[in-house]
C-alpha cells in the first residue's frame, strides 16, 4: 500500500502547507522539516494521528515503535488508538535495560539506534512510525532491529517523506504510508 496525493488534505487543514522548511539546519545544504509547526495546531495534530492509525486499524499491530526523538510525538498516539503497545527505539545510551544496537548512516552523519531485548516478542505484529523519512536509513535500522527480536514489520508510516533522497528503496520489502510528500 502506498498513500500519495491528498492523503493530508482534510477540510482546510493543509498538513504540507503547516510543515516549516529550516533551511541549513542543522548542517548547511540541509532544508529541515519542522513538524512543531504543525503538531502546535490541534486539529493538524488530530488529523496526521487520524492518518497515521487508519490503514492499520484491524491490522492485529501488537507494538508501535516510535524513532527518537520526533517519532515517539507520533507513535505513542497511534498505539493508543491502534490498542498496541509503544516501543521506543532509541539512540545510543539511553535506554536502562538489555538492548541490541544497529548502525547505519544517515543524510547528515551516521547513527545507531538500539530497542530493548524484551520490548518485542517473536511473532509480534510491528508498526514503525517516524516523523520523516529521509534516506530510509533510520527506518532500515528499525525494522532491521524489530526483525532481529522476532517481529514482523507489518509497516512503515511518517508523516513526510523527501522523495528525492529515495529512501522508499532503502525500505522496499515494507509497506510504507507516508501523509505529505517534498
Ligand atoms: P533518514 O534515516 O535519513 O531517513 O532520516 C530520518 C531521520 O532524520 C528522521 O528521524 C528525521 O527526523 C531526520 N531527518 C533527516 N532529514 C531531515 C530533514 N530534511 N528534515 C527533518 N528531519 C530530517
């Protein structure tokens, strides 16, 4: 399943239109998509959940994993609404418990991200969630850590996707939703 076009059009909230572009931030030739700007705005932040949840209601999701920092915003509504548990994959260091890490390279710089042992079980039905997709890399780590414990990706949704970094490619064996579009 794909969702392109005027999936965040919902009476006269523009989702696209509330996203700020940050130009330089936080490198120079990097243009930031700032989600404050639309989660600030009530109805907005009701509707990308709204967004979010609905391909996947009925799906059987038993986690939300939510990528620090800007996806937990989003993944933690949507697995209340979805009856799931919230998993956060983190950056390195942080969380308390027995974690597995994965390293990948981002579009500005490298990273790692780990999920604690016994956050998902084998079996379990898993739904990532992130703010932006940028070059799939932080999503590929994601899954790469959920399939390692035992999970299924059973999808993938932000709220942006920049389609010219492809990362759709970096993720193609998931189904990916992504609300708006640059
Ligand atoms: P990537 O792993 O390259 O897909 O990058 C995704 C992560 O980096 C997401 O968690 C985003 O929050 C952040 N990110 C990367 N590029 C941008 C951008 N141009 N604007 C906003 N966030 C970005």
């Amino acid at each position: 399943m794909e969702t392109q076009g005027n999936e965040g059009v919902r009476g006269d909230i523009d989702l696209a239109g509330m996203i700020r572009e940050v130009p330089d931030f936080p490198q120079p030739g990097i243009v930031f998509k700032d989600i404050t700007t639309l989660v600030k705005h009530g109805p907005a932040l009701r509707l990308v959940i709204d967004r979010l949840t609905e391909g996947y209601r009925g799906a059987g999701i038993d986690r939300v994993v939510g990528i620090e920092s800007r996806g937990f915003i989003f993944a933690a509504p949507v697995a209340y609404h979805l009856g799931a548990g919230f998993v956060p994959v983190r950056k390195p260091g942080k969380l308390p418990a027995l974690a597995i890490k994965r390293e990948y390279d981002l579009e500005y710089g490298s990273n790692v991200l780990e999920v604690h042992r016994d956050a998902i079980e084998p079996g379990h039905r898993v739904l990532i969630v992130d703010d932006v997709l940028a070059t799939g890399g932080s999503a590929a780590a994601a899954a790469h850590l959920v399939v390692a414990l035992g999970g299924t990706v059973t999808g993938i949704a932000v709220v942006v996707e920049l389609t010219f970094l492809q990362g759709r490619g970096r993720i193609k064996d998931y189904e990916l939703v992504s609300l708006v579009q640059f």
